[in-house]
C-alpha cells in the first residue's frame, strides 16, 4: 500500500528538495542492495522531499525489469514511509505499464514516467502513452518531457483534464516559452520539476515559472550543501546561489562535461570522494578518471 495518495504526494513534492539516489553496484557490476539500504537510511535521514528509486542518476536504463523492482521494493522497505518512494516506468508503453503495476505492487508512492525507448512519437501518441501508464495504477504520475517525448502545453492541457493520477510534470528541455504556456493551462495542477542535468544550474531563474522543486544529484554525496543551495534558491537569494555556483557548481560542471555519460558518473564518483562509495557505473557509462576523481574531491573538500 502507498503511503501517500496522488494529490498527497503532489503537495510533498513541491514542499521541498528531491533526491535521486543512485544504484549502488559490485565491482562485478550486480545490484549491491546493502550498500544501497545503507546510502538510502543515510539520505532520507535529511529533509529531502522524495525520494526516485532506479531513476536516472541511478542508472534505471541500465537495469532489468526484475532488477528495477528489487531496487523499488528495497528503497520502498528501507525508507518505511519516512518520505515519498517514486518508481520508474519506462520502454514502450506495454513496458511502461507493467513496470507501474508492478510498483504499485511493491508499495511505491508514485511513478515517474520516462521517456519511450528510441522512437519519435507525435503528440497525440505521446498523450495515449501517458493516459496508459495513468491508467495502469492508482499512483500518481509525474512525467517526464524530454529528448523524443518532449510535451507540448495543449498536450499537457489534455493530459490534466483526463488523468486525475497525473500529478507532476518534470521538465528535462529548458524551453521556457512552452513551460510558460504549461503553466498559463494548467497552473497549479500539477506540480513542476526541475530535471535538467546538475538542476542546481538552472533553479533560480526557473523558480519565476513556478517549479518550486528540482532533482539534485550531488544531493546523493554532499546533501547538507544541496539543502542549503535549495534554501538560498527558495528565498531568492542571488547572492549566495551564484557564489554557490562560482565556488561548487561551474568547476564541477567543468569535469562533468569532459565525457558524455559523465553527468551519472560523476555522482557516484562523489559518494567515492566523501567515503560512501556506490561502486561503478555499468557500461555503457564510464568512471572518472583517477585524476579527474582527485579533482572533484579536491573541489568537495572546499565546501565541506
């Protein structure tokens, strides 16, 4: 059973900041779940408004159907209820389906909604896929408009008014004209989030377009520093986040983008430098290198 209902969990996910946990692997690259119960008592013993099992930053596109269900019903047992548990549902829309039911069945909270596996879809295609994955459980869905499932403010409009579990919609695009019209259809409908890579970039300014929360990575190694970021954003405090941004962000957005893929890695290369490692990343993703790792544990050292 969840332990929140769709429009419970809307109204906790706006309150505060959300964490994507990485997934915590062996060096032969199997799910360690003890390292991950472990990371995930430490996190939620933060303010952190929810957690997402198996997401993105923890290689949910990696992992196997069976595999993202051990990770869901370990985070789901871990954390008892303490915060929010948001599952994944991602593939196609058979895929997609089954991975909401099986969430549900593992006591998850909500669904996050990926983008379809390789293809290009049309709005209206997009919008039956979404009222699918609605459909399939009693959790509330936040979807996820980026790369080939990119939503349009007249398709979210439509999505709104027909799925009473669509609760969130997460932005990973920037485009600030259409979620401009999104929030002039919808408003407070729905809730926004941020999920553009290192969110932390861009938190500021997209506040003014109502997304009071974002998806913080570095969240998963330095949480402390992500919550005080977070707090400096919510009262609109130029002046720390921009030196937050010069002091942490911009060197660590330098290391991130020396390699594609590096935008995951890095996280677990974090947890590395403050003693808590995750082990690796599975391929196709890359580990740092040994001097790149120096220098972002060098660079946390300075804030910490």
């Amino acid at each position: 059973m969840p332990h929140y209902s769709p429009q419970e969990l809307a109204t906790q996910l706006k309150s505060g900041l959300l964490s994507f946990p990485v997934t915590h692997f062996t060096q032969d690259l199997e799910f360690d779940e003890a390292g991950y119960r472990d990371h995930l008592s430490w996190l939620s013993s933060y303010p952190v408004a929810g957690l997402f099992a198996a997401g993105g930053t923890g290689e949910g596109f990696s992992l196997t159907a069976a595999e993202i269900d051990r990770v869901v019903r370990a985070a789901v047992s871990e954390v008892n209820g303490k915060v929010p548990v948001v599952a994944p549902a991602t593939g196609g829309t058979a895929s997609a389906v089954a991975q909401a039911k099986a969430a549900e069945a593992a006591g998850a909270d909500g669904i996050l909604l990926m983008p379809p596996y390789l293809t290009e879809a049309g709005q209206e295609g997009l919008v039956e896929h979404v009222s699918a994955v609605c459909r399939a459980s009693g959790l509330g869905v936040i979807v996820y408009s980026r790369a080939n499932a990119v939503l349009n403010d007249r398709s979210v409009a439509a999505l709104a008014e027909r799925n009473e579990t669509l609760v969130g919609f997460k932005d990973g695009v920037g485009n600030i004209e259409n979620l401009t019209r999104i929030y002039a259809a919808v408003g407070d409908r729905l809730a926004y989030i941020g999920g553009l890579p290192t969110a932390e970039t861009f938190a500021l300014p997209l506040l003014q377009l109502g997304m009071s929360t974002y998806s913080s990575a570095i969240f998963n190694f330095v949480p402390q520093y992500a919550l005080d970021f977070y707090a400096d954003v919510r009262a609109q405090d130029h002046a720390a986040v921009y030196r937050r941004i010069r002091e942490f962000v911009v060197p660590y957005l330098d290391i991130r983008d020396r390699t594609k893929g590096y935008a995951v890695s890095i996280i677990k290369a974090g947890l590395a430098a403050v003693g808590r490692p995750a082990g690796p990343v599975r391929p196709p993703l890359s580990n740092l290198k040994d001097g790149e790792l120096a220098e972002l544990t060098a660079l946390i050292n300075k804030i910490s």
